[in-house]
C-alpha cells in the first residue's frame, strides 16, 4: 500500500515534530472499507491512531443494546490515546463511514520514544485534555439541553471539516437520532419544522445546512 503525506489538520495541525517522526517511523498503515470495523467497545487495545484520510464514527451500546453515535472524525485526528495511559478495554466501537487510511503505533514504541523526546510527552498530555474536555462539554450537552439544541448542535460540528464546511451531511434521520440520543421521530419533526423555515433541506442523501447561522442561533438559544 502506498504510504501517503500525513494530513496537517485537525491534531495534527499543531503536533510537535516529534510526533510525526514517530508517526513517519514506527506506524503501521490500516486501510478500512466503508462500514468496516476498526474495533468495538470492550476489545483488548494498545494502539494509538491517526486518521490519514476517510472519516470515522465513534458509538458505544447503553445495556440495553441501544446505539449512541458519539463523533466522526476526519483526516489529522488523533484516538485511543488512553490505550498509552492506561492499556485495556475500548471504550467505543469505531466504523469507516468511507474508505479510510490510519496509521497505529503501539503503547511500548509510544512511551519508548516520550522516554527520548519529552515534546511528545507533550503532545499525548494535551490529546488527552482535549478530549476530557470534549466528553464533559457531550455529557454537559446531553443532560442539560433539549433535544432541538443538541440536534443543531450536532448537525453545526458534523458539516465542519477542519476550516470548510461539508455542502451535505450524508446522515439518515435514524443516524442523527443516534448522535443526539432521540427518537427517529423527535428528529423528523425538527428536522421538518427547519426544512419549512428555509433552514436546512433534508432528502434521503442527507441533510445540507442552508441557513448556518440561523442554525447556529437554535444551538446557542439554550446555553447552559
């Protein structure tokens, strides 16, 4: 498989050298097909990723089986960092939603090379603040907003692909209602209500933002 540039984006974008010397080294290329399974919640792990190109989605089960979609992230995004902290159980199920290419570098070549570069120690101490924050921001989200600001919410971060925005968010409405842990039909009705303001159109491609800061306006309505 060719080896391909690393994208300097997203994480990546602000990464020490050191942290693309390692990436460049010792990484072993993944390639995912669309719908492919990196791996699930609970399996064994030890790597460390970064996203080259594609884009990923991350989901966990509630007990009851139930599907909570938690992000996608593109090209430039770092994951199972808390593999290098603390080895074991995944806490989330990862899917290629399109063809995707990742680089892994186990947790032994990682804390070898943080022994010689303390940067990159660097690097994995603020990879892992960044997502404590994120989680809380979710949690925060998920507890104390009503359902039609998470959703426009959501809808905001996943057409925002580094500094451009995605002319269509390739989502079923079932998909979105995993993201915001709603119904299928508590979306639908919003989703309907904003197709009738002129805010965003919804077909069975997806959903494209036609109105951003009208929607961004619904996002912030109920700051916490």
């Amino acid at each position: 498989m060719e080896r391909v540039t690393l994208p300097k984006a997203g994480f990546l974008a602000h990464a020490s050298q050191e942290l693309f010397d390692l990436l460049e080294s010792v990484a072993t290329d993944v390639s995912l097909a669309e719908g492919q399974t990196l791996f699930e919640q609970g399996d064994d792990g030890d790597t460390l990723y970064a996203i080259v190109s594609g884009a990923l989605e991350f989901s966990v089960l509630s007990q009851e089986g139930r599907k909570l979609s938690l992000d996608v992230m593109r090209p430039g995004a770092l994951f199972g960092e808390i593999a290098l902290f603390d080895p074991g159980a995944r806490t989330a199920t990862v899917t290629a939603l399109e063809q995707a290419r990742l680089r892994g570098v186990r947790n032994a070549d990682v804390r070898r090379a943080i022994r010689k570069a303390p940067d990159l120690g660097l690097d994995m101490i603020q990879l892992a603040g960044q997502r404590m924050r994120w989680m809380n921001s979710q949690l925060n989200e998920q507890v104390f907003l009503p359902m039609s600001a998470r959703l426009a919410r959501k809808i905001l971060y996943l057409t925002l692909d580094g500094s451009r925005h995605l002319s269509i968010l390739p989502l079923s409405q079932s998909e979105l209602a995993e993201f915001v842990g709603a119904t299928r039909e508590a979306v639908s009705k919003t989703l309907s209500l904003w197709r009738r303001a002129g805010v965003i159109e919804a077909s069975r491609g997806g959903v494209r933002v036609l109105d951003r800061e009208a929607l961004q306006a619904m996002a912030d309505l109920h700051q916490i």
